[in-house]
C-alpha cells in the first residue's frame, strides 16, 4: 500500500470541478483508492464522496493506493493534485 | 406598481412578460415490484439516457457559455456514474422490492442532505445539483417530456431558482432575464446570467403567483429592482435607459474584433488593467489585445500569510494560458503602508506615499521578490508573461532586479524547470524615471507610465485630500510633456512604452496620445471599446496639423 498526504492549495478547496477531474484521474486505476480527510475515509473514485469531505485550503487529505498497480497510481495522482489542487 | 428588490447578479434593463417557472416536479409514488433485475435494468437504461442528455446539455453550454461554465455538466455525468449514489439505488431496489423512481428520489434526498448539511456555503449550493441530476432521472423514468418549458414570446423569467441544466435548456432567445427568489451568487445561474451578459437578480422576494405571472414587468439590473404592471412614467423612464444602453452596445460590438488603427494607419494596441483573476472574462468580452497592467497585490492582501510560489504559479499559470498568445504584464508586488498585509510586519509611516513600498520592499526582502519572480518565470513557458516593475527612480535600481532576476533564471534552469524568456521592464511613475528614461529605456524592453502615482509625485499633490481638489489638473503640461518626452526615448532605443494609469482611458487625451506616439493604452475593460472607436476616426497627421 501506497500513501500520499497532501496540503491543499486550491484557494477554492475540492470544489466540484477539481473533485470531477480527481475522479476521472484515479478511475484510470484499478486499485482501490481512498481519500482520506481527518476521520473520514471517502472512496476516491466516487464524486459524492470527495466533495462530501469538504477540504478546503490548508487541509491535509490522505490518500491511500492498494492494488497490482499502486505505484503508478501514487505517481499520477501525486502530480494531479500538486498541478490541480 | 409593484417594487421588488434583490441582490444584482448582471446590470441592463430587461421590459418584458413575467413568466413564472414552475419545476416539472415528478411526483413519485413508492411501489412494490417483483422482478427487481428488471427494475435495474430499467434504471440502467434511464441513467444511460440521463447521461446522453447532459453530454447534449455540455456540447450546447460549450458553445453558448463557455468552457469553465459548461464543466457543471460534465459533473453532473460524473455524479451520475458515482458508485455510492448508484449503490444506494441498487439497494433500496432489491432490498425493498420497490420501483426504481422511490428509489433515486430517497437517494437524492440523502445525498442532497449530506451537502446540506455542510458548513461551507459552496458545498450546500451543490445539494441543487443532486436535485438536479435525480429529478433529470425521475423525468426519464417516467417517460414525461423534459422539464424544458417553451416560451412563446420573449420574457422575464421568475423562478424560485433555477437549476444549471434548467438554465441552460431555456432557449436563449425567449430569455430577456432572470429574477429568482433563492440562489447565490455563486449559483450557476448567477454565472451564466453574467456570462450570457442579460439583466438578472437573485434573492427577491417575489411571490410566484397570478399577482406576477403574465404581467408586464421591468428589471433594472443595475439598480436590483423589478417593476411588476410598472405605472407609464416609470415604463418611459426605463424604456429610454434601455434604449440608450442598447445604442451604446451595439455601437460598440460593430467595434468588435476590429484592428485599433487610425485612418492614416498607425497603430495602438489597446489593452486591459486588472486587478483580479474573476476580471479575466470581461477582458475576453471586451476584446482586449492583452492585459496591460495584472496588480498581483490582489493575491497579497487576500491572504493571511506570503503567498508562495506554487499558490502563485498557478494564478500567473492561469492567466496566461487564458490569454493565450495575448500580452499578459504582471507588475510585481506594489504595496506599501496604505496597500498593507499584516503578515508583512509593516511599520507605520508618516508618508507612505514616498515610504516603503513596492521595489523598496522587494529590493531589500529579496526573498519575497524572488518567490515572486521564480512562479512569473515558471508561469512565462504557458503564455506570453511580460514582468513589469513598480516605483523605479533610477538605473542602480533596475540593475539590481535583473541581477536578482537573473539569478532565478539560472536557478531554475539548473533544477530543470521549465521557463519561458518573459519581457521585462519598468513604470514609469516618478518624475526621476522621467528625466533618465533616455538611460533606463538600454535597460528594459517596455515603459509603462503610470499616471496616478506620476501625477502626484510632479504636481506634489496628495490625490487623498481634497481640499487640494481645486490645484490638481489631470491635463497639466507637464505631465503631458513627461508622457511625450518618455515615448521619444524609449523609441529612440526601440522600445515600446504604453500608459497604464487612469489617464490612458481619457478620451479627451486619446487624439494627443496617438500624436505622441504612446504604443499602448492599458484602461478598465469597458473602455476598451469606446477607445478603439475614436482610435478608428482619428486621422493622426490632420490633428497634428491642426494643433
């Protein structure tokens, strides 16, 4: 398993558009993939669940890679959030 | 007459029908069913449907709104294939042996609930798009028509609010305003009323009933009022506004996409100030050929700490891309005792005006500058990204930032990051810029004259007091003959040199600026086009002769 912390910059937060673009991007892996802010632990590839954890700017989210390609999903998406969020 | 007031989303004045909106609102009754494959399959077969239409909805949007307002389609197609929200219905299908339609109305109202339940404005605003999306599966579901109502003849629209994708469905022709009882600002309908530029306000109270429906209504934007069965002197007043506005538009979109070239051929380029991200779209409306003057403090005096290079990277970022391969000059922070950030840890100033401000604080917090600089190179290799440096007096100054910005060249080109080769030059807004600008015009690829601070610092005139109101001539010669003595030399060493500040928008001055030569013009968006039309009818060479 694989895990990314990431500090969110986006002034807006995950609002729904980056939330959509996110979705799309993990969609393209077959792990299982989770987002994870404070307690709740959302399934990233669900757009209900990410917006539904409501980070904002300068909240740490967690994201979590487990599958046969896990490493190259915590690449991609590493960069989707530092170019997007 | 009626009044009814609410909150301005976009100015005009729209004289109209009203026509009340009413929701298709699906009545849903919870039956049981026996062979819930088939129900699935049922439900299947309408989200397919569900998603087509929005595909429809986004192509449409796309073309009339824009790309950034059409994505909430391509959301809502998201939202569609989410697996929690298609599981809940699956469940409640097969678990309760009930009809698909009870079952994406109780999923709909649970997730519409958890977004409302939130406490972020923004998040509780998209409790409408889970409506949205379920009531557009309840529609297919029961094979009724889309809720798309038609309109006849043009009218008002009065809604308690208006979902995207109804928004969008209403012909635009037949639309001559919004007027919604709910909504936000952020609402999309607040958007693409804004994008679709037509006369349209929220949160009026307005009682959605036979008193409204039918009747001849007025909505003036500007003022966020509508007149229902308006008595005839009000109808007069606003039919002659309106009548007034609609000259000045059209007037000014025939000078749409036209070259800014006077008749005996010289050119100008006429570009825009902003002072803010959000002011990207009515640069685009305006038709500017470039942004002349980006204030980035905005991005300062918004935040609660230094902004850091990646926060601002990815505004620069932003911009230039937007503006493609359109001039994009972002002047390096300008603040000072009355711009202040707390975070700077400023001192105050007996005389802020000639204090610390701007290239002082750059100049001597080089790490702050730098930041700067290094997200203005990163950002120059998307776009055209010309740097432009505030409150310069002389030439050790500008020798000292492209030293500084040298050396974030180098560094970034040592770590590997991609940079562009962005112009770089400087205001022109002290009287000592002026007597040396024959040497600092060797240094630098463009003069930008900044009239206000120029202004001040020549007539030595506090612009805040006014008292002083009766000594302060905007025309004064002198000013007039820095301006002219500024473009001949920048021309001299082939450069260009533009105004940024309020005087470049005086359209009483344009005549005199094209004789001097001025290469730019940087003004508000909406004087864009006003200008370009007197650009258009002068003739440089008879209004020289005729002086």
């Amino acid at each position: 398993m694989r895990e990314l912390k990431y500090v969110i910059t986006d002034p807006e937060g995950i609002h729904a558009r980056p939330a959509g673009l996110l979705v799309k991007a993990v969609k393209d892996f077959s792990s299982e993939i989770k987002i994870k802010k404070g307690e709740k632990a959302m399934n990233c590839k669900a757009i209900f669940g990410v917006m539904g954890l409501g980070a904002k700017k300068g909240d740490e989210v967690t994201l979590t890679f487990e599958g046969a390609d896990e490493d190259a999903a915590y690449d991609a998406i590493s960069k989707f959030m530092q170019e997007n969020l | 007459m009626e009044i009814y007031k609410g909150k301005s989303v976009f100015g005009g004045i729209a004289i109209g029908k009203i026509r009340v909106y009413r929701k298709g609102k699906q009545q849903v009754k919870r039956q049981r069913v026996t062979d819930t494959d088939a129900e699935m399959a049922r439900y299947r077969a309408a989200k397919e449907e569900a998603v087509r239409q929005l595909q429809g909805l986004y192509e449409k949007a796309l073309k009339e709104v824009g790309e950034a307002n059409a994505a909430i389609f391509e959301v809502h197609q998201m939202m569609l294939d989410d697996d929690d929200y298609n599981a809940s219905v699956e469940h409640i299908v097969c678990s309760q042996e009930v009809n698909a339609e009870y079952a994406v109305a109780a999923t709909g109202d649970n997730f519409a609930q958890m977004f409302a339940s939130m406490d972020d404005d923004y998040m509780k605003e998209r409790a409408a798009d889970v409506h949205d999306i379920s009531e557009r599966l309840l529609t297919i579901l029961n094979g009724a028509d889309s809720a798309a109502a038609d309109a006849g003849e043009p009218a008002i629209i009065a809604a308690d609010d208006l979902a995207p994708s109804e928004t969008v469905q209403l012909d635009k022709d037949q639309v001559l305003s919004f007027v919604t009882v709910h909504g936000s600002l952020n609402s999309h309908t607040a958007i693409l009323a804004r994008t679709m530029a037509i006369p349209a306000l929220i949160g009026t109270p307005l009682p959605l009933d036979e008193t409204v429906d039918g009747r001849l209504g007025i909505v003036d934007g500007s003022a966020g009022v509508i007149y229902v069965d308006p008595d005839e002197a009000t109808l007069a007043a606003m039919r002659e506004k309106q009548q007034a506005e609609k000259q000045k538009k059209e007037l000014l979109q025939t000078l749409k996409g036209k070259e800014n070239i006077t008749l005996d051929g010289q050119k100008v380029m006429l570009y825009a100030n902003i002072g803010n991200i959000k002011d990207l779209a009515t640069v685009l409306q305006n038709d500017a050929g470039g942004i002349g003057l980006f204030r980035s403090e905005f991005i300062y005096l918004e935040s609660d700490h230094y902004p850091t290079e990646e926060e601002q990277f990815r505004i620069y970022k932003q911009v230039a891309e937007t503006m493609g391969n359109k001039r994009v000059i972002i002047r390096t922070l300008d603040i000072g005792a009355d711009k202040k950030c707390d975070y700077f840890g400023m001192e105050p100033e007996e005389n802020p005006a000639l204090g610390y401000r701007a290239i002082r604080i750059c100049l001597t917090r080089p790490e702050v500058f730098k930041t700067q600089l290094r997200a203005l190179f990163r950002a120059s290799a998307f776009g055209k990204i010309a740097i432009m440096y505030p409150m310069i007096t002389g030439i050790q100054e500008v020798r000292q930032i492209k030293q500084i910005a040298e050396e974030v060249r180098k560094e970034l080109t040592e770590q590997g990051i991609a940079i562009g080769d962005p112009e770089q030059g400087i205001m022109i807004e002290t009287p000592a810029a002026v007597m040396v600008s024959d040497m600092l015009a060797k240094e630098v690829d463009f003069f930008s004259i900044g009239t206000n601070d120029l202004t001040q610092y020549t007539l030595a005139i506090d612009r805040q007091n006014t008292k002083l109101d009766a000594f302060y001539d905007a025309h004064h010669p002198a000013i007039l003959r820095m301006i002219s003595m500024v473009v001949e030399n920048a021309h001299k060493a082939g450069i260009w040199a533009g105004i940024c500040g309020e005087l470049g928008a005086d359209q009483t001055l344009t005549r005199e600026f094209l004789a001097m030569g001025v290469d730019e013009l940087s003004v508000s968006p909406g004087s864009i086009l006003p200008i370009r039309k007197i650009v258009l009818e002068t003739d440089v060479g008879a209004y020289k002769a005729g002086k």
